[in-house]
C-alpha cells in the first residue's frame, strides 16, 4: 500500500470519551506501524482533531520512518497552539 487516507475518521479529540480511547489507540497503533513502514507515500490524516499526544506518537514514528514522503495534518487545529 502506497496511500492511506484516514481524513475525517478518526475525530480523536471530538466525540464521547469512548470514542476518543478507541480513536487514541487507532493513533497509537497507526503511529507504531509508521515506525516499521517501508512503503506508505502518502498518509492523509485531515480533519481528525488530533491532539498533543497524538502528534507527538506522529512525530516519534516520523524519526524513524524513511519512505513517507506526504503526510497531510490539515484541518487538525494544531495552528491554535
């Protein structure tokens, strides 16, 4: 797989809190996934409300992944902080 778009899926900062763990822990295991990637391009994660947490595991996982060449944060709301 060469592209994966998860834009407006996940909405990990939105939604009951039963909803957040399990988008959470859909974060957790996509950010652990990037660190072994060898093939995904393109990730489009738009519109998730993604919160700190989730884009520091992003951002650890994008230390060590080599093959990601496009990652798409927008509409995430991480220009308010």
């Amino acid at each position: 797989m060469k592209r994966l778009d998860l834009s407006y899926q996940l909405d990990v900062g939105g939604g009951g809190e039963e909803q957040n763990d399990s988008s959470r822990l859909c974060i957790s295991s996509l950010a652990l996934a990037l660190e072994r990637n060898t093939s995904l391009q393109v990730l489009r994660l738009a519109g998730n409300d993604l919160d700190d947490p989730a884009i520091a595991a992003l951002a650890r996982a994008l230390g060590t992944n080599t093959s990601l060449r496009h990652l798409d944060l927008s509409a995430n709301g991480i220009d308010k902080h």
